[in-house]
C-alpha cells in the first residue's frame, strides 16, 4: 500500500516540522502532502526546507485561505494523479495523535474503504472537553446519524483514511461543504456510493500550540446541511415517482396491440439498464438540488 496523509495548514509554523518527523516516525512508507493556505507566519517555508530529510514529502501552495474541505479536495486530486492508494486526513496541531496512523490504515488492507477514527466507540475518547461541548458534538453526530441513515456514531471526525477506489467513484467537484459538514458529507456520499465503512477508536486531544480554526458558523453550517441533504433524501422517492409517471404518460401514444409485447420488452429492458448505470452516480437520484453552494 501507498498511503499518502495530507495536511491542510494555516500558521501552523509551531506544529509542522514537529508533525513531519512523527508521520515519518509512525508510518514510515506514507507520502505526506501539506495544502499551505498561503500562511504568513511561514508554515509552506518550513515545509521546504524539510524536505531535503525526507523521501516523500511535498508541499501544495494556495494563495489564500480556502477552506478545509477545498484543501481535502485539492490534496485527494493530487495523490490520486500521481498514484497514491490510501488517503488520510490529518490535522496539523496533534489532536490526531500520530501513532494512530498504523491502525488508521490497517482496516484498508481488510477491504474497507472508508476509516474513521472514531471518539465514540469502545476505547475512543476525549480528554478534558468540557461537558457541553461532549453534548453537542454527540448530539450532532446522532442528528447527523439519525437524518441520513450514515450508520456511524461520529460522522464529524476529522482523523480517518479513505481508500483510492471510493475517492474514484465519488464526484470531488461535488462535494461542496467545509469543516464539518465535509466529513459529514464524505460520509453520507461514500455510503450512497456502496464503501464499506468502520470506525477504530482514537484519543482527540485538543491543540497545545497555534490558534484553533474551529468557529461557530462551522457548526451551524454543518446542521443546516445535514438538514438538507435528509430534506433531499426524504423526497428523492416522491421524484422518481414523478419521473416515472412522466415516462409512462410519454408511452400513451405508443404502438398499437399487436406491438405492445415487443415494445414493452424493449422499454423494460432499457429502464433496467438505465437504473443499473445510475447505481454507480447515487447523486442523481439523491433529491438534492445542485445550486445550494457552500463558500
């Protein structure tokens, strides 16, 4: 396996060198890809002129701050052009512990192609968060849970590997949120498009050092996508009935008795064929408008 842990930065100058040499030290054969929003405090610079100590680190400049899930997009793209087979996602300031790289990555060899490291199994944890956020984080991921049927206990979780062939099958273009409701959403499109999922439990710890990007209108838009998107899911039936509806009131003009059987058959055929190739691009059938955009 080829793993590749990407790792979005803004001003993370206090924590990068430091995660560099722990990512080489726990998963030794994992590329490491930054995505530097274009950092003042000189993060990209850190990361080359570190370079030169290890044998596959690499470092994706962007001029200015775009986003966690538009750094996850453009980090997956790159990997997945230059052949990298196991992605991870990891932040940068230690709350991911890196010594959970390996266990994050063994289930992928097991045929899972989605892995989330996970606060809320057996043996996940959160040390000193204070009890109202612990709720609120809970009560989002069983909302989250609950709305589309994700079937994971925390959907938010930013430490996780996906394998090459679901970022494949997915549509990245159209994965449009940020913060949250990106894994969130990375989670409920991954489902639709048939990966096998499981969680392994972790520690998250919160940063020691550099600021935290975290805000509220994060969290605010992440409910109101959930919300949706099982808005989207809620209706998606009610609109293939009406397709199918218009498909059969378009056949009322068709060939008379004598043809039907033939006729029929052809039609049938045809639909089957149509809902098996749709099977493989769940979105269009997903019940979701394609103008609601997240910037």
């Amino acid at each position: 396996m080829r793993p590749l842990v990407v790792i979005p930065t803004y001003n993370e100058a206090e924590n990068i060198e430091r995660m560099l040499q722990r990512v080489a030290e726990c998963l030794p054969e994992a590329g490491v890809l930054v995505v530097d929003d274009g950092s003042p405090d000189g993060t990209a610079e850190l990361v080359e002129a570190a370079r030169g100590r290890y044998r596959d680190v690499h470092l994706l400049r962007r001029n200015e701050k775009s986003g966690l899930g538009s750094a996850y997009r453009a980090g997956f793209g790159w990997g997945l052009e230059r052949g990298y087979d196991a992605f991870i996602e990891m932040d940068c300031d230690f709350s991911h512990d890196p010594a959970a790289l390996p266990g994050l990555v063994a289930p992928i060899d097991e045929g899972y192609e989605v892995v989330i490291g996970s606060r809320y199994v057996e043996g996940g944890s959160i040390p000193n968060w204070a009890w109202h956020r612990e709720l609120l984080s809970r009560g989002g991921n069983l909302y989250a849970a609950a709305v589309l049927g994700l079937g994971v206990r925390d959907s938010t979780a930013g430490f996780r590997c996906y394998a090459a062939s679901i970022l494949q099958r997915l549509n990245l273009k159209r994965i449009r949120a940020e913060g949250y409701g990106f894994q969130i959403e990375m989670t409920y499109r991954s489902k639709q498009h048939g990966a096998a999922i499981t969680e392994v439990p972790i520690s998250f710890v919160d940063r020691a050092a550099g600021e935290s990007k975290m805000s509220s209108f994060i969290v605010v838009e992440a409910l109101a996508l959930v919300t949706w998107w099982g808005l989207g899911r809620l209706f998606a039936p009610l609109r293939r009935l009406g397709r199918g509806k218009k498909r059969g009131a378009g056949a009322g003009d068709g060939p008379g008795p004598g043809e039907v059987g033939a006729s029929s058959r052809s039609t049938r055929s045809s639909g089957a064929n149509g809902a098996s190739g749709s099977s493989g691009s769940p979105d269009s059938d997903s019940g979701e408008p394609d103008e609601l955009r997240v910037r």
